[in-house]
C-alpha cells in the first residue's frame, strides 16, 4: 500500500530534497525501510551499523508516537502518512516540516 513518509528539513538533503516521499508498506517499519532502499544516503542517519533505528529516530502515525502503538510492526492503511522526527533541540513540530 502506498504511503507518504514527511521528511523533515534537516534530512531532505539525502531525499533530494523532498519534503514527503510516497512509498510501499505495510508497516511504519516496512515504509521506513523503503524509504532507505529508495535514497540510501539517509539510511545511515536513520539506522545503526547493526540496521536497528536508531533510538532518537521517532516515527509518527498522524499524532501519535508509534512507539506507543507498536513500534515499527504498527500497521498503515493506504494513503496513511508517517513522520520522521529525529530527536533535535529547538522548533515545533511544524517548523520541521514547512514545506
């Protein structure tokens, strides 16, 4: 199913760019995965050397943390959209993704 992962400004360099990436999942992991394989220099910022995400990586299912709801194994429904919000001092959420 195709979902939308919002990539905040300080990671849009490695997405060229890209404000929001449509890809395939069924998970909050499998789309995150497939947002690695699609633009591999991010996948160093998002995983670590042994390929688990890094802890100060939060994914978001609307406004809900999905550390609270199932982690990465957190289903999505098409057309479902995903943030990315790495661990960063200062700004709203908002701020991170103007587009």
């Amino acid at each position: 199913m195709s979902v939308t992962i919002l990539i905040p400004s300080a990671l849009r360099a490695f997405t060229d760019r890209q404000a929001a990436v449509r890809v395939e999942g069924k998970t909050v992991g499998e789309a995150v995965r497939a947002l690695a394989g699609a633009y591999p220099d991010i996948h160093r910022h998002l995983y670590d050397q042994d390929n688990e995400l890094r802890p100060f990586v939060n994914l978001y299912l609307g406004e809900t943390n999905v550390k609270s709801t199932g982690g990465q194994a957190t289903p999505l429904k098409d057309g479902d959209e995903v943030a990315l919000v790495p661990s960063i001092a200062g700004g709203g959420l908002n701020e991170h993704y103007s587009r």
